[in-house]
C-alpha cells in the first residue's frame, strides 16, 4: 500500500472524508475566519480548515491496552540538582538524574519515572501533562487509549512514533490524588520538573511544539492557570522562538469525541506552521 492510500485510510477511520490534500506544501484554508471554539469564553478566531462537521466521530480507539506490571523502582537518594547543572548535562547525564530525582513528593509514590520517547533529533514535539497508571507501570508516555489516539493522530498527518517525532510530558512521576486516580501536577511538581523537559527541548531542538492539553500549554507558556485552552487555541504561540500550537489532550477527546475535529483542525494548522517554519 502506497504511503497516500495508507494515510486515506487513516482519515477515512477517523471520519474525515473527503481526504484533505496538501497542493502548496500546506493544509488549505478557506478565506472566512470562523470561531476556534463553540465556549462562550473562547473570542479567539482560527482559520476554516476543510474539515467534514457531519462526522459522528473520528480517531476511534481499540480495546484498552493491558499495561505491563513493572517493579517498583527504587528510590534514590540525591543532592539537589541546580537549574544551571541540568542546562549542561547531555542525554544520558539527564536520564540519570531523572530516574534518580526526588525534587517533589511525587517520587514517593512512583513506579519508575517516565523520561520521554522518540527521536532524539525530532522537528515535531509532542509535549502532555504527565504518566497516567499505564505510563507509570510502563515508563513510556501515552500508552493505553489515549495512546493510540495519539498514534491515529501522528498517522493522519503523515508522522509515526519514534521517526521524526518526540513524546514528553510536563513532570515525569505520576500525579496522583487520594483515592489513587490520576489528577493534573500541582504549581511546585511543575517547578521542580520543568528544568528537565526545557533542557529535552534545547537537547531536540524541535522545529515545532504541540502542547497537548491545558496543563502543557499552560506550563510551556507560562500564563495564567485560569486560561481556558479555547483562548489558546487557533494561534501560533512561541516557546524560546519555537512555534507551540495548542490542542486538546487525546484523553479528553476519547471523554468529548465531538472536538476531535477541532483537533484536527489545530493539526493542520500545525502542520501549515511547520512547512513554513521547515521552508527557512
């Protein structure tokens, strides 16, 4: 099967018929502007993308995906590592300090931290909140159905996991609240756990940035945690002169199905940015 008939196919099973084509290297807009999103709070206007709105659904996910018991990993007792240490270190010098951190309360409850994936030269990064139960037993992020959706994403735009593209998330252990669910990373996880993703993206070097929910955007952005991701949404934001586009996490769009073609839309507005930004 040729690589244009597979990406069709992915588009058909997402629901977004007719296959959208690229004729300049970008995806086509229409000339009228219309609302990114249907919130009352959002005010923020984004290029009409071709996008079918009669689809019932789109990205359509399999089975959960059973994780992987893994060992509890030990808990390793280190100095406190400064912001300027981390800006030095090379891949493997942070992979180490990151499997060993103890910077927050979120190590205590851990299995194993979950560093990133991908390719280490990358122009498109993907960037989440944080491990969910699944990446916590696996040490990967976005596995189970929220990672597949991920997947059905990469293959509508033509990418795969691991070839040209790079997964990481805002904290590395996984947040979790009382009754042992998952719950978005509180201000000072954050803190303590951005300096290893920021040294990642100077390591990458990405040519541009999905922010993949609001937690990520916000964080990546650095703005206020009452902004809603609609206001973010439809706008080619900039994180140290990298292009970030906003879009929903794959997690809230297997919970709201209906908005998964206004992430395609926010997909294909990254991908406009891209080409150009790849065409300088």
């Amino acid at each position: 099967m040729s690589e244009q008939n597979r990406r069709a196919v992915f588009l058909d099973e997402m629901g977004l018929g007719p296959v959208w084509s690229q004729r300049t290297g970008a995806p086509q807009l229409l000339d009228e502007p219309v609302i990114a999103d249907d919130s009352a709070e959002s005010g923020v206007h984004m290029p009409n993308i071709r996008v079918d709105e009669s689809m019932s659904s789109a990205w359509t996910d399999s089975a959960v995906q059973t994780a992987a018991t893994a060992p509890q990993a030990a808990l390793a007792t280190t100095s406190a590592t400064s912001v300027t240490e981390v800006t030095q270190m090379d891949w493997a010098q942070l992979k180490s300090v990151v499997a060993a951190c103890t910077k927050c309360d979120l190590c205590k409850s851990r299995t194993q931290t979950v560093f990133g994936v991908g390719d280490p030269k990358a122009r498109w990064l993907f960037v989440g909140e944080g491990p969910g139960r699944n990446e916590d037993f696996q040490g990967e992020p976005f596995v189970g159905p929220a990672g597949k959706l991920l997947d059905n994403m990469f293959a509508a735009m033509a990418l795969k996991r691991g070839d040209n593209t790079y997964i990481a998330n805002i904290v590395k252990c996984r947040p979790t609240d009382a009754a042992k669910g998952d719950r978005p990373p509180a201000a000072e996880e954050m803190d303590a756990c951005l300096p290893y993703l920021e040294r990642q993206i100077a390591l990458i070097k990405p040519t541009i940035i999905i922010a993949l929910g609001k937690t990520a955007a916000l964080a990546l952005l650095k703005l206020d945690p009452a902004t809603p991701v609609s206001s973010l949404r439809g706008t080619v934001h900039r994180h140290a002169d990298v292009p970030v586009i906003v879009t929903y996490h794959p997690a809230y769009l297997l919970r709201k199905p209906k908005d998964k073609s206004k992430a395609w839309a926010d997909l294909c507005l990254a991908m406009q940015s891209y080409a150009g930004s790849a065409s300088k």
